[in-house]
C-alpha cells in the first residue's frame, strides 16, 4: 500500500538501508524527550550510548545530533572502526576494559538520558545506577537466555524514586519515526558528509547469494551493517 512508502531523496539512496534499524533509535529518542516532557524543563545536555554496534552508534549520531555531549561504551578497546565512527562526530568512547560504567558516569555524567544497545542485559543494572536525576533510561536490547545478576535492589529503587526517573522499551516504529529518521539522515550527511556511508560494511549482490548473506550476518568480523544490493543504484 502507498501509504506505508516512505520516500527516501535521491541523495540518501546510497544510505537509506540504514533507515531501518534508525527507526528504532529515533523512536526511542523521542518517547525519552516525550516522557520527560511532562517536567516542562527537562534540558538534557549529557548522554551515554550502551553498546557500540549499529544500533549504538545510530544512537550516538542521532543524540549528537541533539546537540548532546554523548559518551558510548564499548567493550573493544580502540582505535577500531566503530570507535572512529563515534569520535568523528564529536562524541567521546569509552572501553568498558579500561573504564567501568559506573566509573564512567561518575567521570564523564551524570547522564540524563541513556540509550542501552548491549544485548547483554547485566549493562541494564548498571545504567540503571549511571543515570542521573530526572533521566531517562531507553533499552533497546533484546536478550534471550536466563542470566541472572546481583543488585542493590534497594539503592536503585530508592534513586529511581526520589530521583524522578524512568526506563522504556523502544521496539520497532511507525511511520512518524521513518520519517524522523530520512530527516536525520539528511542532516548527519550535510554535517558529516560520508559517514553514514561507513557504516556499510558488508554488501552482497543479489538476492540469489543468500547463503553469502546469512553467512556475513552471522560470522563476519567488524561488521557494522550487512546488506544485500537488489539492483544497481542508476536502475529504476
């Protein structure tokens, strides 16, 4: 149906298959800025990224683009890909080998919204003591599997109420937020001409190699978005 078409400028073409998982990201920026707007002077000024992935680092970009000072964590120590990514836009990386969460916030925070991106759920718990007050905690990972972890159940009950702050699911989007994504896009290629464009790591031609496909999506080292070409771009 062409309600649900999206349309995506001729100068994003190149990119647009990062539209989706953007989506995601941009749904879950705004519901936190949705949330707190009930505080009618909810400012952010300080973000942490969870997670260093594709999804992390759209995160980065889109509070960057926010005008946030944004701090990401990753686990790989840089200088690699992903963390020359985020510093090529301003935003500061962080090795959770070298620098823990909580030391983290305390150094760089305290952060008043945080974007988790991890896949490992025990990184919840410990942004969930990271945030600061009236802040808002996105998670966007979905985690599988029966871990189990100790908390300070009480110190974080007690400052999630006192401190008047909130954690959400974002899960998928509707229209509105691919919409806010090509917009985004447009503005991160106007400020970082090419950026987005290195974040597309893994192209496979054809529908027909499949088997290349899953086999990237699943093995492949430093990927940050594996993607199939269906047809060359100058075809219609």
């Amino acid at each position: 149906d062409a309600e649900f078409i999206v349309k995506v400028p001729q100068g994003l073409r190149e990119v647009g298959v990062l539209l989706e998982p953007l989506t995601v990201v941009e749904k879950g920026i705004a519901q936190a800025y949705e949330i707190q707007r009930r505080l009618r002077v909810w400012r952010p000024r300080r973000a942490a990224v969870m997670g260093a992935g594709t999804i992390g680092i759209l995160a980065t970009l889109v509070l960057r683009l926010r005008g946030l000072a944004v701090t990401t964590f990753g686990l790989t120590r840089k200088p690699y890909l992903n963390s020359d990514l985020i510093e090529a836009i301003g935003a500061r990386y962080e090795s959770t080998a070298d620098l823990p969460i909580l030391d983290g916030a305390r150094e760089h925070g305290p952060f008043d919204l945080i974007f988790e991106a991890t896949g490992y759920s025990p990184v919840v718990f410990d942004s969930m003591q990271a945030l600061g007050k009236n802040g808002v905690l996105v998670l966007s990972s979905v985690t599988g599997g029966d871990r189990k972890v100790e908390v300070p159940a009480d110190k974080i009950n007690l400052e999630f109420v006192l401190g008047n702050k909130v954690m959400v699911g974002t899960v998928n989007a509707n229209r509105e937020y691919f919409e806010l994504g090509v917009r985004d896009m447009a503005q991160a290629e106007a400020e970082y001409p090419g950026w987005l464009g290195r974040l597309l790591t893994h192209p496979v031609k054809g529908l027909e190699n499949y088997r290349e496909l899953l086999d990237k999506l699943t093995t492949a080292r430093g990927a940050i978005k594996v993607f199939c070409e269906v047809a060359e771009l100058g075809r219609r």
